[in-house]
C-alpha cells in the first residue's frame, strides 16, 4: 500500500548543510529514498509509464521502446503526442539496457510490476520504485506516480475530466450492463483478450456488460480463429499500432468468414481503434472514455 511520502533533509558537508531533499515511498515492493523533485528519470515501460509522465509534464531522460532492427525506436503512445527529441532508448521493457541507463546518471527510475526482477541490478545506478500496477488500477498506481514526481495537482485535474465523463455516461445510458463488449487483439492467425490504453478498466467503471464466452475465457492467452464466435458481442473493440504494421499484419484475420459473421461486425459495432494515442495511463482512459462516450451513448445500435 502506499503510504505518506515523508520528506528528510541529508548530507553535511563542513559547517555548512548541503541539503537534498528525498521522501520516502513505500509499497509492497519495499522502502525506497527517492528524491523530491527529480530530474532524471527513467521509465521501463513507454505505453504505460513514458506517456504518463509526459501527460503530467514530467519529461523523462531516458525510456525504453520498441525498436526493429536498423530502424529508430518507437516510443509507443508517444511520438504522436509529445517532442521525444530529448528522449534517450534504454533497450526493450523485456530487457532494459543497464549501461545506457548508467551513462544517463539518473536520480530516479521507474518500472511496472513484472520489471521487479530488474530492481536489484537497477538499484545500483540509481533508486528504483515499482508501481503495482497488475493488482491496482490505472487511476491507482497513476496517483503514486503523480506524487512519486509532485505532480498531484495535474492527475486530479485528470481524476477530474474522467469522473465527468463516466458521470455523463452513465446519465445517458441507464442500463449500461445489458450492453454488451468484448475487447481483444487481433494477430496474424489469433487473438487475446485484451483492451489497451484502459479500454477494460473504462468498460468496468461504466458498467457495461461482457459476453459470457469473455467471461469463460483467460486474458493473456493466444486463441485460435475458431474461438472468435465465443467472444461475440453487441460491441467488439480492437486496438492497433499504425507504427508497427498491426493493421496490415492482421487484414486477413479480419477478412475470414468467421469473423465477418460476427454479430457486432456484420452490424457495424466493431471499433477499430487507433492506440498510438491512447496509453495505458490517465490520458488513455480519457481518450478511451471519450471514446466510447461517443459511439455508445450518442448513437443507436442493435443489441444481440
């Protein structure tokens, strides 16, 4: 749980105080002394932790990316939005490049959950704080990377705009569980149960409904192209990533039988959504809520 930041003044040096100011942050993941405001930091991962920062105006010093061979990293959610000019590649989210962070000398770097086996290495260039981010929400851990970086007045000025446009939504549908939506990624030959820049967490505050083939199925799993009729809903959302191709990668998935036989498909309540905009961070539950503000709650649809 994260608890009061408490702020400490170090260091003496001769008679006079050679002050830092530091505050301590504290979760599951441990005790960290990080600094107040810092000046460097690292992020681990760029479609959730980069693009949160930038949204809160906090630009980091280094961050990792995607990156084919011979090309220009692709800071995911990103380079559309904001000036990555200042921007250093640290490596992939997989695997994080220690020297290139070393050689950024930061005061602060910043990972997701599943990074907390990088810590121990990390630790020794400069103090590392894992957010929770698989057991808390985004509106969660993004409330601890605002304070972790004293940026609190800008995320309730964020918790603010998304508390409205549930509100609002909610005002417009009255019975938003009888819709329902399945969110999911489309691959080459497969799929998996996701819904990025806080698709999922969006359609959870807004009460809406899933089909009972999502609610039988696992996130995190390849099915195969025969599953699809189980996730059939009023509504089906897919995200993709103009940047890498996704879109073209996956045409003939979408151009398959079974997919065209889909209720929200053959209905035209499939969303196809471009993601380079919307992050898994406060900003993309905006967007996203937005989102479906406008293609749920302003227009009519059938329902299965």
């Amino acid at each position: 749980m994260f608890k009061q930041l408490a702020v400490v003044c170090v260091g003496l040096v001769g008679l006079s105080l050679q002050a830092k100011e530091v505050q301590t942050f504290e979760n599951e993941y441990g005790k960290v002394e990080v600094p107040v405001a810092p000046e460097c930091v690292v992020s681990l991962h760029d479609f959730s932790l980069t693009i949160q920062l930038f949204e809160l105006g906090v630009q980091p010093c280094g961050s990792v990316a995607r990156k084919r061979l011979w090309s220009d990293p692709i800071f995911r959610g990103v380079q559309h939005r904001f000036n990555t000019e200042g921007l250093t590649y640290v490596g992939s989210h997989k695997s994080p490049d220690e020297e290139a962070i070393a050689v950024l000398e930061p005061d602060l770097i910043v990972g997701l959950s599943f990074q907390s086996k990088f810590k121990a290495k990390l630790d020794q260039i400069a103090p590392v704080v894992i957010l929770p981010t698989k057991k808390k929400t985004i509106k969660e851990w993004a409330r601890q990377l605002a304070e972790l970086t004293g940026k609190s007045d800008r995320f309730e000025d964020q918790q603010k705009e998304y508390d409205w446009i549930i509100s609002e939504f909610k005002r417009l549908v009255p019975e938003p569980e009888k819709i329902t939506v399945t969110t999911l990624e489309i691959y080459e030959d497969n799929f998996q149960l996701i819904g990025r820049g806080g698709l999922d967490e969006v359609i959870a505050d807004m009460g809406l409904g899933r089909p009972q083939g999502y609610l039988d199925a696992k996130q995190g799993i390849n099915y195969s192209l025969e599953r699809i009729s189980d996730m059939d809903a009023d509504i089906i959302i897919d995200t993709y990533e103009p940047m890498l191709d996704s879109r073209e990668d996956t045409e003939d998935f979408r151009n398959s039988a079974q997919w065209k036989n889909l209720f929200a498909v053959k209905n035209d309540q499939f969303l196809y959504l471009n993601r380079s905009r919307y992050g898994d961070s406060m900003g993309g539950l905006i967007g996203s809520a937005y989102l479906l503000l406008s293609h749920v709650a302003e227009r009519d649809f059938k329902k299965q």
